[in-house]
C-alpha cells in the first residue's frame, strides 16, 4: 500500500510548555501512527512527543522542518478517543497540549521506556492453524505464527519479538482475535493468590432502585448517587460493576488520593472474585505501566486508580464511577489544573455510557444540575444493615473551657464510650504540636523567612516547619528579639495526643496525619489497627475522615470547628458541611449508635443550627440560594489567574496585562476582579497576586481567557512573573 500519497508531515505535541503543536518530517521508515510516540529534535536536546495528526503541509514556515529522531511504538499507544480526551483537557483548561498528553501517559511511557516489557510473554494456542494455510493470504502472520509454534509453550518475550520482527504487534492482532496466539502477562503470579470470593449482602429497595435505574440508562446520564454514609453505595457499585463486566465491558473507578486505595481494591476483590487493576500513588512507575497497559489492552476489566487514572486508554469502556466526588484530591492543584471528576463525566459523555458520582455529601455543582435536571439524583436514605444515623450535638466552649483543646464534657463521653467497648475519634485538621510559637515577655511570633507566615511547632523532631513552604529550623528556646521564654500556643494532632495519654492513662492512642504516617505501609498498619478494634483512640486530620468503616467507633469528636466557620471563601460553608459530615459517618456504623460532639465557641451560629436540624442537604439548600442570589458557581463560572515574582511589582504588572487583555472584548457577561494580593502574599520567596475572571455563560468565559493567554505569551514582561490559568478554581484564597 506504501504510495507517494503518505502523510510526510507530523503534528507533534511535545512535552513543553508552549499551547501549541509542532511540525516534523517523518523519521526513516513506516509513517508512525497518530497516538504513538517519537523521538524529535526540540531546540538542543531530544524530547519525546505524541503524534497528534499527520498533515501534507505545514502551517509553520516553510521549508524548514526537521525530521523525527525516530519512532518509539509501532503502534498508537493512544486512540481517538483518548486523543480526544487529551485536546479537550488541552482546551478547557488552557493548558499546552504536549504537558497534556504527556501525562495522560505513565511516566515510565513519558520518559520514553518501551510500551511492552519482558514481563509479557507471546505463544501460540492450541487452536492456531498451520502457518501454511496463512502464508498466501497473510505471510507476516504465517511467519509470525511459524516463530511462535517452534518456541513451543515457552513462548516468545514480547521485547525479542520487538527486535526480531518489528512490527509484530501489528501483525499479531487477527491473530490474537482469532485465538491462534496470546499475550500473557505475568501469569504466574498472578494465578498464585486468586482472591477468595465471598457474597455480598442482599441489596435493600433503595440501593435496588439506584442499581435499576443506572443499568437501565440507554447511554450517557450523569447519576449523582446521593447515599447518607454507611448507605451501601459501594454495594451499588459493585453490583453495575459485576453487570458491566457480564456485558463485556470494562469499568473505570476514580477513588480519593487518600491511602485508602488498598482497602477499596481489597474489597472489590473479595466481592468480584479477582484482582483490579489499580493505579495509586504508592505504585512503582513500572506498576502503574503494567496497570496502564493491562488497562489500554482490555485484559484489565476493571481499574481502580486515583485522578490521573481519568486518561487511561480503555477501549471497552462500559461504565465510569467516581467515589467520593466532593474530595478535593480530584482536582490538581498545579501544574495543569484539571478536575478527574469532571473529566470523568466528559469522557462517560464522549463513549456515551453512564457516570455514578457518589457521595454523602454532593457538591452544589452536581446539586444544581440535579435540580436542572441535567443529571439523574439517586438517594440512599438511610443507612445500610439498620445502623442508625448518629447524633450530633455541640458543645459549647464557652460554658466549658477547653484544657489543651479538649473540653470536659468531650473528655468524659470518651470515658463512656470507651468503658461501654467503643472506640472514639478526635478530628483536628491541624498537623504539628501547635501552630504558634510566642515570646510570653515580647509577644514576638516565630514566623517563615520566605513566607507570610508562622511557623508550625512539630515537637516530635523539636523542631519548626513551615507548612506552606517546608522550611524548617530548630525549636527556638529563647526569643531572638528579647530572649524571653517562647510558649507553644494552640493545639495540633501532635499536642492533642500528648494531651489524650495524659487524661486516658493505658488506652491505645494512634495518631494519623501526614507526619505520623510519612512512612511507607504506616497508613495501612494504622487503619488496621483502628479497624480491628485495638486502638482505642484515633487522633488526627482529614486523612482519617474519608470512608473508613471502623466497626467499634461510636463517638467522633470534632476539636476545633471553628477554623472553618469564617472562612472567606465562598464555598466555606458546603466545605465545613462535608468535611464535619464525612468524619462524623466514621460513628456507629455497626449496631450500636454514634455520636458526634462538636466542640465550638459559636452555638448560635446560624450553620450549626442548620447542620444538626437540616443535616447536610439543609447547609447545600441554604448555601445554593446564597449562590444564586449573589451569582458564585454553580450560577457562574470562574477561573483565577495567579502570578507570582521575586518582586511584586512583576506580579501585579503581568496581572494587570491580563486584566487588560480581558477587557478588550467588551463581553458584557464578564466580570474582572482584581489583581489583588494573595491572602498568603509572600510563599517560598515570591510574591503572589490574583485575578478572578467570572461569566455567566462559559463561552465569554473562555474567549477571555484565550485571549488573555495569547496576549501574556506575546508580552515579554510578562515572562518576568510565573503565571497559570485554573479553569473552576476550588481554592480562590
Ligand atoms: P457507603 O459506601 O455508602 O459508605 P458501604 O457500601 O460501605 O456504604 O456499606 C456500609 C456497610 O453496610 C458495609 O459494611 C456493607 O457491607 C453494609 N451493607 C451495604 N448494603 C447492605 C445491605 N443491603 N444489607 C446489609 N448490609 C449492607
Ligand atoms: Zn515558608
């Protein structure tokens, strides 16, 4: 077929931070495909790049074109469809299209590593036909097979057949449809331990209901599975799970950056009788390839990964579920700032197949497009298994003086609960031993030399650490200012459980936070701990609020509630709702009831009075009218641009350039807000400013902020600044 017609030009996106593609002549040899990698020249050194079209001419300046290096795949690693995915990213978030792909492939691939690895090993079935029937209508498959039957059962390792017949896989696929050969993945280990299957519970008429109406849905609806904690929403999933799977197809789950990867593949496990593959942070790059690939080739039915896992080739695609949907962890705070969550809905919008996005505290994204009715709500009311809801009751701080962050009547429900066998838990979303150092004679504060801010006492290394940038120095004992005594003042998880050993005398206390759980497999240790009813007490942050099920836990304490009551974002209070709403659904999930103390010295604020008579759908109806009267998201649509430079000034300027630039289109739905100062102006050395770009309708939105960064590429001074785009900020301050 080779003919003066081929497609000499390739549109490369490379791995750099320019919004655009570039051209190259194709390198010596077969055309590589779209969605395959190549080497290229990119100013003086090699990078590698992801073929993204093949044109006849080029749209650059003429004549000049330099040819790929070479071919890295003889086939395309990613497909139409996960190229579309790729550029819709590239677009929506504004983000140069090579960073895109470059991570929509796992780093082991970026990097530029073979796609197949000795792991995987090629043979010929018992059902290949005698090479000689192929030879005159397919003699690459006839050689090919004749290779594979003289290796016999041992099999061929697919990177000899990369080096001996390049090409092969191409020529291996009618034959691995037609089951003459097949590719076998480290079988071996995996056939040792096949997981135990065991029978989930029968499903009761609500989850019933959510199963109908999702594996009735003809193509893409968005499911919002509204389900109180404890109300078998994971039995939901596991039973559309077990269909899709029945039905050929395979299924995408996004779960949390939390640790708790392991314990959710664990029970999918158990309940589906095999092993998913899993893509999470504490994988080797050569795991997460084995996974991708396992995925791309559609051996893996089912994956199991966090955010990134949302670009994951599979072509069988059935059925997307994001878990836990309000967990910020979906979107990525730098870098390209994309939301899994919501690329997970455009992909299940794109294969046409249903999307659940679950959770016991939705957020007023999807609330409102469940009252638009764009998206399909499914409530779970009540918790699975008869466990009852828990209790929530505040405790006022005023009337009961907190000693080192726990008030009396905290401390005595712990005793009962503990005397009754339960087991407690204390929330403080606050890491370190206090977070102020001050001088008891001057007042002076310990503050970062690079940040605007104070330094955290961690009291365990004795020393203080900035939890904005990481700086750290040891404790001071003296005040550097007058040498006065300095005083630790406020509490962290690291005080509180020097408090809770002191006050529970002989009860096991285990803390759980970034710090306490640093090393590898400490998580998992802890959680085990915790699970198995041996700890008695759990102190710790956020890390231990997300769906963990500890049979024994009957009361939950929530420390310091306040910090969020004042917050100056304007989803502060839908933020303080869930976060109080997830770790109070850790109480009574068993038989015996839970209840939740919320230690505050605000009781007659207005939220608190709507969280315990309204729970958290009263908050989210509160919080959504507040939004559509004042016009935040979900009525509007936002993205901050931020800057930051050694001198402010800088900052400000390239910000001021983008402001410019927004107001040139007169669009009459856009509002520009700022620049302003970053509430944390100085952080690790640079100064920070902002700007808000806000539009009623999306389109303006996005015009702007086109136009914006077109202008700041073209402004020289504007390269004096670090600046990004983030399209549906979720953090403004
Ligand atoms: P969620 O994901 O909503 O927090 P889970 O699916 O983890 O809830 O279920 C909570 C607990 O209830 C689990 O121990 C689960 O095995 C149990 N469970 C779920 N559905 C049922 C059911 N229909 N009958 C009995 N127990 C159930
Ligand atoms: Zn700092």
């Amino acid at each position: 077929m080779s003919s003066s017609r081929k497609p000499l030009i390739l549109q490369i996106a490379v791995n750099v931070p320019l919004a655009r593609t570039f051209d190259y002549l194709a390198p010596d040899g077969p055309v590589p495909a779209i969605g395959s990698r190549v080497r290229v020249p990119f100013g003086r050194r090699h990078e590698t790049g992801i073929v993204v079209g093949h044109a006849s001419e080029s749209a650059f300046a003429g004549g000049r074109l330099r040819r790929a290096s070479r071919a890295l795949d003889d086939e395309p690693l990613l497909g139409e469809e996960d190229l579309a995915l790729v550029r819709f990213t590239s677009d929506y978030y504004h983000h140069p299209i090579g960073e895109v792909a470059a991570l929509a492939l796992p780093v082991a691939l970026r990097h530029g590593k073979p796609l197949a690895t000795a792991a995987e090993t090629v043979r010929a079935t018992p059902a290949a036909p005698e090479p000689g029937e192929l030879t005159r209508r397919a003699p690459k498959q006839a050689a090919l097979l004749a290779r594979l039957l003289e290796a016999g059962d041992t099999g061929i390792a697919a990177d000899v057949l990369t080096e001996d017949v390049p090409g092969w896989r191409r020529t291996a696929r009618p034959l691995i449809d037609k089951r003459a050969i097949r590719i076998d993945v480290t079988r071996a280990a995996e056939r040792a331990d096949e997981p135990a299957f065991i029978h989930g519970p029968e499903l009761n008429s609500d989850q019933r209901r959510a199963v109908t109406a999702v594996s009735t849905a003809a193509g893409f609806t968005a499911f919002v599975l509204d389900g109180v904690t404890g109300s078998g929403k994971t039995e939901v999933y596991l039973q559309l799970i077990e269909a899709t799977l029945n039905a050929g197809h395979q299924v995408l789950v996004l779960v949390p950056e939390i640790g708790l990867t392991p314990q959710l593949v664990r029970r999918f496990e158990h309940r589906l009788g095999f092993r998913p593959a899993a893509m999470h942070s504490s994988l080797t790059d050569n795991e997460r390839l084995s996974a991708w690939r396992r995925a791309r080739s559609g051996a893996a039915r089912l994956l199991v990964g966090t955010r990134s896992a949302v670009f994951t080739p599979m072509p069988n695609l059935g059925l997307v579920i994001v878990d836990e949907e309000h967990d910020h962890s979906f979107k990525q705070q730098e870098g390209l700032r994309y939301s899994a969550r919501d690329l997970a809905i455009v992909r299940a919008k794109r294969r046409d197949v249903p999307v659940i996005l679950g959770s016991a505290t939705p957020t007023l994204e999807l609330l409102k497009h469940c009252e638009d009715g764009s998206y399909t709500r499914l409530v779970l009311p009540q918790r699975a298994g008869g466990a009852s809801p828990p209790r929530l009751c505040l405790v006022d701080l005023n009337r009961h003086p907190p000693t080192e962050g726990l008030a009396a009547p905290l401390e005595t429900a712990i005793d009962e609960h503990l005397a009754d066998g339960g087991q407690a838990l204390l929330f403080l979303n606050r890491r370190g031993f206090a977070p102020t150092l001050i001088c008891t004679n001057c007042a002076h504060i310990a503050g970062c030399k690079r940040c605007d801010s104070r330094m955290t006492v961690h009291a365990g290394r004795s020393e203080l650490r900035c939890h904005h940038c990481g700086a750290t120095r040891p404790l001071d004992t003296r005040c550097p200012e007058c040498t006065g005594n300095m005083r630790a003042l406020g509490e962290g998880t690291e005080r509180l459980e020097q408090r809770l050993a002191e006050r529970f005398p002989g009860k096991r206390i285990v803390r759980i936070d970034s710090d306490s759980m640093a090393r590898k497999g400490a998580i998992d240790e802890a959680l085990d701990l915790a699970t198995r009813g041996e700890a008695d007490i759990l102190v710790g942050t956020q890390m231990l609020s997300k769906g963990h099920h500890f049979p024994k836990l009957t009361l939950v304490g929530i420390v310091n509630a306040d910090q969020g009551l004042f917050g100056s974002d304007f989803r502060s209070d839908e933020r303080l709702a869930q976060s109080i709403v997830q770790v109070a659904g850790r109480a009574g999930r068993e038989e015996k009831p839970g209840q939740v103390m919320i230690q505050t010295a605000f009781p007659e604020h207005r939220f608190w009075q709507r969280l315990i008579h309204g729970g958290y759908s009263g908050v989210a109806a509160d919080a959504l009218s507040e939004r559509r009267a004042s016009c935040w998201p979900p009525y509007s649509r936002l993205a901050l641009l931020r800057a930051s430079a050694h001198k402010r000034d800088d900052a400000a300027a390239c910000l001021e350039a983008a402001r410019a630039a927004a107001l040139e289109l007169s669009l009459p739905e856009l509002r520009v807000l700022g620049p302003v100062d970053a509430p944390l102006l100085k952080k690790a050395g640079r100064f920070r400013v902002q700007l808000l770009l806000e539009s009623s309708d999306r389109a303006s939105l996005h015009r702007a902020l086109a136009h914006v960064r077109q202008s700041l590429e073209d402004r020289p001074a504007a390269r004096r600044a670090r600046w990004s785009i983030d399209v549906d900020p979720v953090q403004l301050f």
